[in-house]
C-alpha cells in the first residue's frame, strides 16, 4: 500500500515518507521533480520554476542520503517513478544502500524505466528512442545478475490511458512495448537464454483502473491471459510463475474532477475495486491519488485518506476471503474475449509497423491516443458520457471541503529552487573535480560501446557526478530528440454541430477583418510534458478554422517568443500542469511586448488556483482555463472573442 510522494526538497520528502510509513504505508513511491525526470540541474535555464515542484529533486548523491534518511532500504521496498534517467536514480539508490550496510541482492523496488511511454504520454523522455532503448535493457541485463529482488521495468499501460487510450488500445501498446523490451534484451546478449525466464518474472506492470470497473476488471483478466501466452510463445517460458502478471495500479486521474471534487472519493474507490475484485487478476500494489488531486498538490491529510481506502478494503471487507466471484460468468468471459481479440489485432498491426519503437517513430502511437482522446472529449460535451457535477447535475451545495481553497492543497516553498541550487553549488564545491571528470570520461568512453553502461554509472554516482552532468554526458553521445505532437493527423469535431459551425463562422468573420487567417500558437514553456490537454486544444482549434502552430513539448520562454514572432500568430495559448505557471507566464507575455507584440493576447489553460489567476491576470493574461472548463469549442469562441478584443474589433 503507498502513496506516490515526494516535493520540494530531499529533506522535507524524507519527513513526508516517514510519517506515511508510521500511519501504515508498506512501501515508498517516489514522485521525483520534472528536471530530475529529464536530466537535468536545478540551475539549467528549462529547470527555471520547475525545481521540487511535482517531486522531489535528485541532483547526487548527497540528495539521496537525504531522502532516505533513517529509512532502512535493505528492509524497505521503493517504486521510483523515474525513466529517461532512471539507470542513474538507480546508481545512486544502490550507493545509497551499500552506504546503510546493505548488498545490492537484498534491494526489492522497482524502476518504472518505460521509456516508450514517455515519448506518448508523460513526455519525460531526454534520448532518441533507441538510444533509450539501450539503456533501459542495460538495466535490466545488470539487475538480473547484480539485484534479483528488483523489478528493473515497470510497463505503464496508465499514462496511456491518461492521453485517451481505450482498453484495448491500453492492453495492446503496453504488450508492444514488453515485447521491443525483450526482443532487445533477448538479442542483445547480455543475458543467457538459461536465465531469459528471470528477465520476464521480474518485469512488473503499471496500469490504470477507470471508473467503467466491470471493463477495467474485464481488461486485467484480459491482460493476464495475454501475458501468459506472449511469455509462453514467444519466449518460451515454461515456469507458470515466471508467466504471472505482476503489476500495481494508479487508479484513473484523468477522471478526476475539479467541479464537485468530492465526486473524486466514490470514483477512487469504484477504481479500486475494478483492479481488486477479481482473485486471478488482483493488483500486488495499489496506489490511489487524493479527491482533491485536479485542484492542485495534495496535503498529508489527503493522502491519507486515500490510504485509508485501502486499509478498509482490506480489513474490514471480506474481498480477500474468497476465491475469483467472477470465475464462470458468462457476461465476464465474452467482454474479456472481446478485449483480448481487439488488443491482438492492435498488436499485428503495431509489430506489422516493425515493433513498437518504430511506431513511435512514424508518430502511429501517438496520434491513434490523440484521436481516441478527441472522441471522448467529444462524448463528454456532447453529454453522451455523462460525468456527473460537469456536464450533468451541476446543481450542487456549497463544499466545505473546498471551502477555503488557499488551504484545500499543498503548496510549495517558493524558497525550494533557490536552495537547491545554493545546495548544487555547495555540493560541487566539495567534491573532487578530478574524480568527476574521469568517471564522465569513462561514460563517454562506454556509450561509443555496447558495453553495459551501468558499471560506470555507478562509479560516476560515487564520484559525485550530479543528474544534469551524467545526463548531459549522454545527450551529447545520443543526441536530442522531439517526440511526434500526434495533432496533424488527428481529427476531431471536424463535421457536424451548430456551437462549432457558429465558430467556425466567427473565426472567419475575424480572420477577414484582420487580413489573413487566424493563427494560435499552442506553446508548452518549462519541462511539464503532460500535452493531453495542449493537444485536444489544438485539434479543435485547427477544427473550427485556426491555423494551429504547436511545437511539442518543452520550450523556453524566449523559444516561444521567438515563434510567435516567425509564424506572426494572433494568439498563444500556453498550457502548463506542473504548478510552474507563476514563473513561466511572466516571461512569455514579457518576452512578447519586448518583441513588440502587445496586440497578441496570452490565454493560459493548467491547474491554477485563484489567487494565482488573479495574479496572472493582473500581469497581462487575457484567460485561464482550468480543468473545470471541459467545453473546448465553448472555449475556442471565448478565444476568438479575446483576439477581437486585443485588435479593437
């Protein structure tokens, strides 16, 4: 049981692990900061504002020794939600451990470690797609023969189905990308085919349970039988154990509901069951977000809640006295047929393509979870999925829960950047410089090799290398990558409906007053790469007449500035979900009356609580748009009614 935690600093996450463990929490799941994510130091110009914000950050060593502090990890079993740098968090956890006393085979956690998703979902993503690849099957070849308790990859079917995937969309990407994971452990040599079947029995699944928990239960039957015949048929693992799908579920986010929050509690629980109730297809770990999680960060007390869900689940219920209630149901085995035929058919077409790498690279992945998310939000505004306080029986009494929204979530010292990067410099002020520089320079050595790089890695932990460094190191052996957006072949509302026809009428009303069409520039400042909801802005602008400029993910300021000069756009739409709105806003609305263009107004979509709107506002902000405000036609209208403003029409 475990909340998924961590923020501001090393320390201040080391008090928050400490205090859920004592209330009964039987693991850590640690959230880590969007630099550490992708690879870099607080002090790096992307980093700017992004620093402790969804996590905590990790720059060495010293960071790790305080975040487990007093925390025995021979005895404790850690999750660490980390991927493009996941090698190095891993590096430094074990040199953390042997530290406390502790051998590297008695480590039990895991590392998410799913790259693939990243380019699709998360986009935390920091090499090219094989270059990932190889450090991914680099970790896992070293911890079947260094760490046998570690789950070395944990595949996540959950950040797929937060960017829209269906449940079978869910069931055949994650098995593609098993399948590129192993195919390339399996050929790469590393590992002896006698010991082939200790790579699959340590591989571990992340997945995500919708509030529809008859499907999300028939979609873990689903994938368990699945699993079993892929591990069995491709690779010929024999043990029945070895084949078991082991996995933990996050139950759905995206489901989640900033009107009527309280909503969120039932939705919670009706998404556990969906992944406890069947014997055969149980999750191993659970980890619930907090009712109040589409309002900002949660506080302790939030967290806590959601682990209490749990422990009644478990102890006062009867769930776990019984065998599987759903053996022999009819209803169950014809859905998980359904699903299972759907998902392999996906599954031929992905591997028809050349495996689930290639599929990324030609941008399919991405944009079938792109179209899949614009029909649901289309459902959703059409009232055809109802979700209940948004778009039916919004009528509703005053919450006390968020009665006083300041104190409804947790907020972060503003103080925690500047001291982390007061504790960066001091960090690499004590160190040996000379042991740095020769440990980085047997990993640049090492990445023109096929050599496991896990090896150096470690001796560049020990050295005192920081996250910025090791990382920087490997871009410059591996190159930068920019991820396919999934918008340009996506289509949403494009036919039909009298809102969007009125629209599109007045989006080319304007675009004749003003000369030309209408152009919105869609922009994601900072590393927040969570681009599901820039996305579904994107293709319904491009379907009531804008043209659309949207570049992916993780921009400057000043990049953004720069393209709203090139592609002399009329708006630019900025989304940002990591809480850095307060930093990164100012600059680009700065950065465009530096550049001259006070008549382009700036809208802001994102998680921002009041005050902080006000704030925004008062700096020259045109609009925001938080969770709240699902109708994104409705939104488009307001957009266009912006740019009219800001040009006196």
């Amino acid at each position: 049981m475990r909340t998924y935690a961590g923020h501001s600093s090393a320390a201040e996450s080391n008090a928050l692990f400490r205090r859920n463990l004592a209330k009964g929490q039987t693991g850590l799941s640690v959230a880590f900061d969007l630099p550490t994510q992708t690879g870099y130091d607080a002090d790096h110009p992307l980093a700017k504002g992004e620093v402790g914000k969804v996590g905590v950050p990790v720059a060495h060593l010293g960071d790790v020794r305080a975040l487990f502090d007093q925390i025995p990890l021979a005895q404790m079993n850690t999750s660490m939600t980390i991927n493009a740098t996941a090698m190095w968090l891993l590096a430094l956890y074990q040199v953390a451990a042997q530290e406390q006393g502790a051998l590297p085979d008695e480590l039990t956690g895991t590392t998410q470690n799913d790259i693939v998703k990243e380019y699709l979902s998360r986009g935390t993503y920091a090499f090219p797609p094989d270059a990932s690849l190889r450090l991914t099957t680099d970790v896992i070849a070293y911890t079947v023969a260094q760490m046998p308790k570690w789950n070395p990859i944990n595949i996540c079917s959950y950040h797929l189905q937060e960017a829209g995937a269906t449940p079978v969309q869910e069931l055949a990407f994650a098995l593609s990308t098993a399948t590129a994971v192993l195919d390339r452990v399996r050929d790469g040599g590393q590992v002896p085919p006698e010991r082939f079947g200790d790579v699959v029995q340590r591989i571990s699944f992340f997945v995500n349970a919708g509030v529809r928990f008859i499907e999300e239960t028939c979609k873990m039957r689903a994938f368990v039988q699945l699993w079993d015949q892929l591990t069995l048929e491709r690779y010929g693992v024999t043990d029945p154990k070895a084949r078991r799908l082991r996995y933990g579920v996050q139950v759905n986010s995206l489901g989640l509901t900033e009107a009527q929050p309280e909503n969120n509690v039932q939705r919670i629980v009706l998404e556990m069951l969906g992944v406890t109730l069947s014997k055969n297809a149980r999750a191993r770990a659970v980890q619930l977000p907090a009712w109040n999680e589409a309002l900002g960060l949660p506080r302790p007390w939030d967290q806590q809640w959601s682990l209490r869900m749990q422990q009644v689940l478990a102890y006062e219920s009867d769930l776990l006295e019984y065998d599987d209630i759903f053996d022999g149901s009819h209803v169950i085995e014809a859905k998980v047929a359904s699903l299972v035929e759907g998902a392999r058919e996906e599954i031929d077409r992905v591997q028809a393509m050349g495996g689930a790498v290639a599929a990324v690279e030609s941008g399919y992945l991405k944009q079938a979870l792109v179209a899949s998310h614009a029909e649901r939000r289309q459902r959703i505004e059409s009232g055809e999925q109802v979700v209940v306080g948004v778009n039916r029986f919004e009528n509703t009494e005053p919450s006390p829960l968020t009665a006083d929204l300041d104190t409804a979530i947790q907020t972060v010292d503003p103080a925690a950047e500047s001291a982390a990067l007061t504790s960066l410099q001091s960090w690499r002020a004590q160190r040996d410089a000379s042991a740095v520089d020769a440990a980085l320079g047997k990993l640049r050595a090492a990445a023109k090799t096929t050599d496991n790089l896990m090896p150096v890695t470690l001796e560049c932990a020990r050295a005192g290398v920081t996250t910025g460094e090791w990382a920087g190191v490997l871009r410059e052996m591996y190159g930068e990558y920019r991820a396919p957006t999934g918008v340009s072949g996506s289509v949403g509302v494009s036919a039909g409906g009298a809102q969007i026809a009125a629209v599109r009428a007045k989006v080319a009303e304007t675009s004749s007053e003003l000369g030309g069409r209408l152009r919105l520039l869609v922009g994601k400042p900072g590393l927040d790469g969570h681009s599901n909801g820039a996305e579904q802005v994107a293709v319904r602008a491009r379907d009531v007449g804008f043209e659309v400029i949207y570049q992916g993910i993780r921009l400057t300021p000043e990049e953004i500035v720069a393209a709203a000069v090139a592609e002399d756009v009329h708006c630019v739409g900025l989304s940002i979900l990591s809480g850095s709105h307060m930093e990164l806003v100012p600059q680009v609305v700065a950065g465009l009356r530096e550049a001259g263009l006070e008549d382009v107004p700036v809208v802001v979509g994102g998680i921002v609580p009041d005050a902080d709107a006000k704030s925004l506002r008062t700096a020259g902000v045109a609009a925001i748009y938080t969770p709240k405000d699902y109708d994104l036609t409705g939104m488009m209208a307001d957009v266009v009614q912006v740019i009219r403003h800001a040009n006196k029409l």
